[in-house]
C-alpha cells in the first residue's frame, strides 16, 4: 500500500486566536514495503505530518491518499477504522499509554475493539509479545512493573497486534540505552525484511537514517526541503552542519581522515563502508 501526500497543508485551530499553521505544501510519496526516514528540528512539524498517515488528523488543505482512500478536508470521520487497522503508529513515549492491569490485556485491547475474542486476543498477545523479544512470562504481569525499555516494548507490541502494513514510528529509541537503541532498531529492521512491513521512522539520529532508511525527507519550518536517498542526501555534509542536523558518524569519521591524506570517493555513511573503505585503501597501499 503506497500513501501519497498531494499539496497538503494543515492549520491547528483554524480561525482562531490560536491558529498554527503546521505543514505547508506537502508533496511525497512513500512506498509499499519501504523504509523512509523523517529529519528535522523540533517545530518543524514531522509528528503532524505523522498524524496524517493514518487520518487521525485530515488535511487543510491538499490530499492524502492511502492504498485506495483519498483523504481530503471534507472526507466524513465515519469509516476510518480501516486505515487505522493497516497503519499502526507509535508516539513518542508510547509507554505513558499503557493502562490495562495486565500486559496480555494491553497488547489485546486493539484486536478486541475491532472484534478478536478474549481467546484470540491472548494468542496474538503472546506472539506479539515474542516479536518484540520478550517471553510469554510477561503476558499476566503488570505493565506498570516493568522497566521504560520493557513497557515500551509492550506498548509497541500492542501497535503490532494490530497487524498494520505500514508501522510509524515517532522517535522510538528516545531516552533508551545505547543497547537498548541499538536492539529495538533491529527488532524494526526485522519487521521490515521479514514481515515486508513499510516503515516510517522519525529520528534525530542521523546513524539510524543511515543505516537503516532507503529514502529521507527532510523537515523545516512545516515544510519538506529536501528528499532522496541517504547516501545522496548525507553527500553534502557542509549542507547538513549548515541545518544543524548532524553528519553520521561514519561520514564525519571519514572526514577527520581525509585531513590526514585518506581520500574516498563517495563518502562512507555507516561503519561497514568505512570499513571497506579503509580495507581497500591498505590493499591498494600494499601493491
Ligand atoms: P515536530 O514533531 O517536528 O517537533 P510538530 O508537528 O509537533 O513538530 O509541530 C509543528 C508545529 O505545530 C509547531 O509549531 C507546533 O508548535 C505546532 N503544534 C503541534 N501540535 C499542536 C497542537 N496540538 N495545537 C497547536 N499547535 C500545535
Ligand atoms: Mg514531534
């Protein structure tokens, strides 16, 4: 399922004191099974444009249309739940929404509101909950008990039982660990090659683009300034110091390196590149 943004624009309270105009003239498309990733400063406006994607907010202006429904200013709120089953999006610290007694009761309160049995509900509790790498000891725990890193793991558990074609994602590795980052990346990495989910990721951390996204679009001020692949976007790294936005490390590692005489040819944007990179470098040195 593709979803396609048409000269969207979207106001928060409209003609009032309070008006906030958020996104101006959107223009994007992401893909059926693809990894996109979404940059830009706080206020720029990526979590509104994320509400978008499964209409939980309707365009200004302009049109979003996802798989085959066209959403417009006028589209009727009646009949959403649909989108809402195949785009499942998890908010920033997802973990303040958990509220049942139990994990197995949270994961299920989705399925069960769209009509899954107390029976059937608990399977897919218990096979989410092994897709977000913990056991099924947890399904009769408190979610309260648990760790940040493990509720949040619920939390997201409870997006995925669900069962979405395209899973969103609003800075999920906020406030975690290194480790932790590093793992729930992969639990996403795995979800993406294994289950062909479309992912879209909002991130400050311009490794995980790298790494992880096919295609990035770029936010600032309500507005998408630049889109493309990684490695074309990440080439032009005075631009990127310029927006304030970070260099990957790899990339800014291979830019100390060239001060010593180490010359590349394309810019290396993770440390498996670098790595190469420097590798053929010695060999060439050896002959
Ligand atoms: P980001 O996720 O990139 O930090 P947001 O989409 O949250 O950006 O915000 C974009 C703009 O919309 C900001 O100017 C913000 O203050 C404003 N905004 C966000 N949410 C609301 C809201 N509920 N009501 C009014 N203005 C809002
Ligand atoms: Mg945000």
């Amino acid at each position: 399922m593709d979803i396609r943004f048409e000269q969207v624009d979207f106001t928060y309270q409209p003609n009032t004191p309070f008006e906030q105009h958020a996104l101006f003239d959107i223009n994007l498309t992401i893909k059926d099974g693809s990894y996109s990733a979404i940059v830009g400063h706080t206020g720029s406006g990526k979590s509104t444009l994320l509400q978008h994607l499964n209409a939980l907010v309707k365009p200004t202006k302009g049109t979003v249309t996802i798989g085959d429904r066209v959403i417009t200013p006028e589209t009727d709120n009646k009949n959403l739940k649909p989108i809402r089953k195949k785009v499942g999006i998890v908010f920033q610290f997802p973990e303040a929404q958990l509220f049942e007694e139990t994990v197995a009761k949270d994961i299920a309160f989705g399925p069960q509101n769209f009509g899954a049995s107390e029976e059937e509900g608990r399977k897919l509790a218990e096979e989410m909950l092994g897709l977000v790498g913990m056991d099924e000891s947890y399904l009769d725990r408190s979610p309260f008990e648990l760790s940040g890193g493990q509720m949040r793991r619920v939390a997201i558990a409870g997006v995925l039982a669900m069962e979405p074609e395209v899973l969103v994602l609003d800075e999920p590795t906020a406030g975690l660990d290194p480790q932790g980052r590093k793992e729930m990346m992969e639990m996403f990495q795995h979800l993406h090659e294994n289950r062909g989910m479309t992912i879209v990721l909002v991130t400050h951390l311009m490794d995980d683009v790298a790494n992880y996204a096919d295609q990035v679009f770029v936010m600032e001020k309500g507005q998408v300034i630049k889109t493309g692949k990684p490695s074309d976007v990440f080439q032009d790294t005075q631009w990127l110091k310029k927006k304030q936005l970070g260099v990957p490390t790899a990339a800014a590692f291979a830019e100390k390196l060239s001060e010593k005489g180490f010359s590349t040819d394309q810019l290396p944007l993770t440390a498996n590149q670098l790595a190469d990179q420097i590798l053929n470098a010695k060999a060439g040195e050896a002959q």
